[in-house]
C-alpha cells in the first residue's frame, strides 16, 4: 500500500518516458526531393513534387504526365556541449525519397475533371542518427535508482527477481551492485556520494512514411487528393552512463530499441482562384502506431575496491499502442510566369496523446515555413527556404521510467526549436527533371542523464545536407 501510494503522489509530478518516446515519434526533419528540401518544404500551395503530396496530397492534381523520381542524401551531423570544445560528428548517406506517378487525361480538356493521377512514394519523416558525449556533476543516476525502490522491503529485491511485474530492473541493478542500502519504513538511499558523472548516447534508426495518393484536376482551378499514409519507425539506442569518485564507480549500460508500424490518411485541396494566386490546405488523420520495444540493462560497480558485474536478462520485451498527433497545414503561394514563385506555410501538430492513458503530456507544435523559387529560364531555376519548429514543451518537464519499468535507459532530452535554411538549384527539360539542394539546421537541446539531474547539459547540433533529385517524364 505504501509503495502504491508513493507511486501515485509523484504521477502527479513527473512525465513518464512515453512522453519522451512521442517526442521522437512527433519530430518530423525537412527531408525529400531537393526541390522540396530547397524550398524549406513549402510546397501545401505549390504541389507538383512527391514530397510536397505528403503534406497536400491535391499538389499531384498538378502532374500532366507520368513520373519515376528518386532521391539521395548525404547529411553530416555534429553535436557539441556547449562548455566543451570537443563534438562528435555522425555522417550517412540515405535514400529519402522514391515515387511512381501515374497520370491519365485529357489535355485538351478544359472543364470537369481533366486529369486523374495516382502515386506511390516512399518518403524518410526523420533521421535519429546522432552521437554525443557530455561531461558534468551530479547526474543523480543512485537519487533515481532509490526513487524507483522507494516502498519496497529488501527481502522483495533477493534472488533477482527480473520476472517480479511491481519490481523494476533499475532497483535490481542498483540493489545487487551495491549502490543503494536501506533506510528506515522500507525507502532507500544511496551507499556512495558520486562527484562526476558521463553520459555517452548513441541512436540510430529513422522513420519512414510509405503513401498511396490519388489526386483529379478539376477545371484547372481546383485540385483535390486523398492519401493512405503507412509510417513505420525503427529506432535503437545504446547508452552508458558512468558516475565516479576517486575510489568508487559505476556504470550502467542500456540498449533500447522501438519499432512499429500504423496507418493514418490525409485529405488536401488546392485552388487557384486566379492564375497568380494558389491557397492550400490539408489535414492528416492522428496516426496509431503499434510498437514493439525491447530493452537490456547492465550494471558495472567498484564499492570499496570490489567490482560486481549485474547483467539483465537477454532482453525484455513490451507492447505498447500510441496515437501520434492530427496535422493540419495551410499555405498560400503567388506564382509569376517565367519569374517564379514565393509560397508562406504554417503547420500544426496537434498535442498527442497515449491511448490508454488519455492524457496529453507536451504541448502543440507549430512550424512555419517559406519558400522562394526563381526561374532562370524555361529549364533553369533556382529556390531558396526556411523552415522553424516550435519546441513541444514550454518548459524541460521531469521524464521518469514507471517504478516498475524494466527499462534502464534514464536519459531524455527537450529539443528547444529546430530551424532549417536551404538553397538549391534545377534543371529541366521535357524527359528529365535534375535537382541539387543543401540545407542547414541548427537545434538548441536540453540533454538530462537522469530525472534527478538538476541542470541540463546544453547541446547544440547542427545539420549539413545535400540532396540529389532525378526525375524521369513518360
């Protein structure tokens, strides 16, 4: 009863860690086609693009002939402390986008529906990869293994007792690697008084969107389309976090790993109530994912000269269901013959929410967009973009494990915002569409190692990318 008690006094004060995981299932990079990428994603207003029907599939109402386009990227990351000078650079090269577009209709046409296009695609949503390693004091990692064993006699943890459900794998490790002792009215304390504390983060992984679109041309002025969107994530996380005196040590080790798939559609028009004008809008449907995660957990401890090794099971396995955030976009885009084009957008991301527990822990998130393309000539133009995401939290709430977790990973993070500025260059011709764009980003991150870290460790990562396009026309 008192463990119990414990538990629901502090639910009202912390946000558990699938707050954190809808975070990463949330973020969403300006990733595509280079036009797409070069014009800051842009595109509800402009459409005409395959990565641009993924936020307004009415833009592939705009095609008047087939297509097969594909997409290669070279992106460098580099994640810095911002009290050290030395970061830690990740780069990749990735295929972020392909697509097939069939188009049927009849181009002499001038009223009803004048065109019926369909398109696959596969489109990259987000990239995790990244490494970091920061350094400070008090990284609380024996504060929060005591909290997660609050309430529970000692005679509860012997024999290891990783199949227990109320018994978290954190107060296994801690108890049996000696961290932790014994305190009056069954709560714990720490046996040591750490100094220092490193946290090392490895991710790898990304999230993919694979689409069936339909879009119809309707008197040339008005463009509807539809989507079936399939996402799917894979992501896996190593981390060590290591905490020190001058005689003692310890060091846990975690691997997370998510993966899953869900479904959602979208629903967009377009119209041009003037040949300069065009006005977009679009919404997608909350996404439900069903993840499957696994976890591990090692301790690797040095009390009073003695070293003892606590390894987990071989893996622990969860079940889970999450319903991502309902977006809407709407934009707005002037187009000049043979000058180009300047387009405004504003995305939103709806506040999501855990589906059992009903419950929304971050905030809406809003980006704005803007992009501007110049046409050298009839084959030749140029496009420029900005991209800014508002943070999803005003402020760096607590992230804690359930007391009965069998995860170990106590790390998690606050992105502050993220910003993208890009420019890219194309050509095309009657058969072939060739595109290069670079891109920019910056993000400012709050990085924590454990609930019980007072301050965050500040990071900044920047982002370097090129995307090469090429499109064939049937």
């Amino acid at each position: 009863m008192k463990r119990k008690f414990l538990i629901l006094l502090l639910a009202f004060c912390l946000l558990a860690a699938y707050g954190q995981d809808m975070q990463r299932f949330a973020e969403r990079s300006c990733i595509g086609t280079a036009r797409y990428v070069g014009m800051g994603g842009a595109m509800t207003a402009i459409g005409g693009d395959p990565s641009a029907a993924m936020d307004n599939p009415a833009g592939l109402g705009l095609y008047r002939r087939s297509e097969i386009s594909v997409s290669v990227d070279g992106t460098w990351d580099y994640t810095q402390q911002h009290e050290s000078k030395q970061g830690y650079q990740r780069s990749r090269f990735t295929l972020p986008q392909v697509s097939a577009i069939w188009s049927s209709g009849d181009p002499n046409k001038q009223k009803g529906l004048i065109y019926s296009n369909l398109m696959f695609t596969m489109n990259r949503i987000h990239n995790y990869n990244r490494d970091l390693q920061v350094s400070g004091r008090n990284t609380g990692m024996l504060p929060t293994i005591c909290t997660k064993t609050n309430g529970l006699p000692e005679g509860n943890l012997v024999n290891l007792p990783w199949d227990d459900k109320e018994i978290g794998w954190l107060s296994i490790l801690g108890y049996e690697g000696y961290l932790i002792n014994p305190a009056d009215n069954d709560m714990w304390e720490p046996a040591l008084k750490f100094t220092d504390g490193e946290l090392k983060i490895n991710e790898n992984g990304s999230s993919d969107q694979y689409t069936l679109s339909w879009a119809g041309n309707i008197n040339n002025q008005w463009y509807i389309g539809a989507s079936l969107n399939i996402p799917t994530i894979n992501y896996t996380k190593y981390v060590s976090l290591v905490e020190s005196d001058r005689k003692n040590s310890a060091e846990l080790k975690s691997m997370f790993h998510i993966s899953g798939v869900g479904v959602s559609a979208s629903l967009g028009l377009l119209a041009r109530p003037v040949e300069w004008l065009r006005i977009g809008a679009s919404v997608q449907t909350p996404t439900e994912l069903t993840l499957s995660q696994q976890t591990e957990g090692d301790m690797y401890s040095t009390v009073n000269g003695t070293t003892y090794e606590v390894l987990t099971p071989a893996s622990g396995s969860i079940s889970t269901t999450y319903v991502s955030p309902m977006r809407t976009s709407i934009s707005i885009a002037g187009q000049w013959k043979n000058i180009g084009m300047l387009a405004l957008q504003y995305d939103y991301a709806h506040a999501f929410k855990d589906k059992e527990a009903n419950v929304s822990p971050m905030q809406d998130i809003h980006t704005l967009k803007a992009g501007l393309e110049v046409h050298m000539n009839n084959s030749l133009f140029l496009n420029a973009g900005y991209v800014y995401e508002s943070s999803f939290s005003k402020e760096d709430p607590v992230v804690a494990l359930n007391y009965n977790s069998i995860r170990t990973d106590t790390d998690y993070r606050f992105t502050q915002s993220s910003q993208y500025a890009s420019l890219g260059i194309g050509y095309r011709s009657h058969f072939l569409v060739a595109q290069v764009a670079y891109q920019f980003g910056w993000q400012e991150i709050n990085q924590y190692a454990t609930e019980h870290q007072a301050d965050a460790f500040k990071l900044n990562t920047n982002t370097h990318r090129i995307v090469c396009t090429l499109a064939w026309r049937i």
